[in-house]
C-alpha cells in the first residue's frame, strides 16, 4: 500500500492482521539537534554550530545518525505497544536494532515513518519481539531504516 507521500506501507502481519501500526510525521529541530549530540557527547560542528555545517555542504545542522530514535518512536510506540502483543513491559530488555542510513537528516527536514510488527519467537524462556521502521524525508529520499528487536523474559 503506498500513501500520498510516496511510502510503501509493510502488508498487515498474517497472524496479527488487527494490530496497530503507526505512522508519523516529524519536525526536526536546531535545538533538538543540539540537545541530542550534546546529551550523547557528540562534537561535530555540523551538529552544533549552522555555519559549520552549511560550510560542509549541508542546509542546516545535521543530526546524528542516532536520532532515528527521536523521530521513528512516535510512529513505532502504538505498533509495540499494541496490546494484541501482550508485551509484558515490566520484563521488556532492549535487544538491538539495526539501520540502514540514507540521506542525512538535518534541521527543517520533516521526516515520516511508518512502523510495523515484524514477527516475534521463543527463544527458551525469552520472547523475542521485532518491529520495522522506514523514514523518508519531505522531498521522498529515505533516510533510515531501521529493525528494532526487544526481549522479554
């Protein structure tokens, strides 16, 4: 299923065909940008100083490449937290994620993403849940996407 923005949309999960899946669409901030790298030490210019980064060739700060976490939760928070899943958040460990980096995202840039159930197993006494995600910006290019996986005992 493709929207009005160009996103190709996961189909419905076969053996959860009813659950949640999100959809979001982000503005990204200077201050933000600034907030993130600086709460994760990052010290780049371009994250922190317009002129550094426009001289680097880019519009506006860029944001680290991270801050995927910022503007994909919105759309991914009602698909993990679906209660079809039956998550049982007071066990729930992170696991991992994995991303594959398009273009940089930087301040001005509105970003939508579309979140989705992967799958989920049983791994000994451990659910394993995984989610995706697929960001593009407002001009269409894909700037992330990402394989999010949680644990839970």
């Amino acid at each position: 299923m493709i929207d009005r923005q160009g996103m190709t949309s996961p189909p419905p999960h076969p053996d959860h065909p009813t659950l949640a899946r999100g959809h979001d669409t982000y503005l990204v901030g200077r201050e933000k940008i600034r907030e993130y790298a600086t709460a994760i030490g990052e010290t780049a210019p371009i994250c922190h100083d317009v002129e550094a980064a426009r001289a680097a060739g880019f519009a506006d700060l860029v944001a680290p490449p991270m801050f995927a976490a910022v503007y994909s939760w919105r759309a991914l928070e009602p698909v993990v937290l679906d209660p079809e899943l039956g998550i049982n958040f007071a066990r729930l460990v992170h696991g991992g994620q994995e991303f594959t980096w398009g273009e940089p995202v930087v301040a001005g840039d509105e970003i939508t993403t579309e979140a989705a159930f992967l799958d989920q197993a049983k791994r000994a006494d451990i659910m394993v849940y995984r989610f995706s995600s697929r960001s593009h910006n407002q001009r269409g290019e894909l700037v992330c996407e990402g394989t999010w996986t949680n644990l839970v005992r």
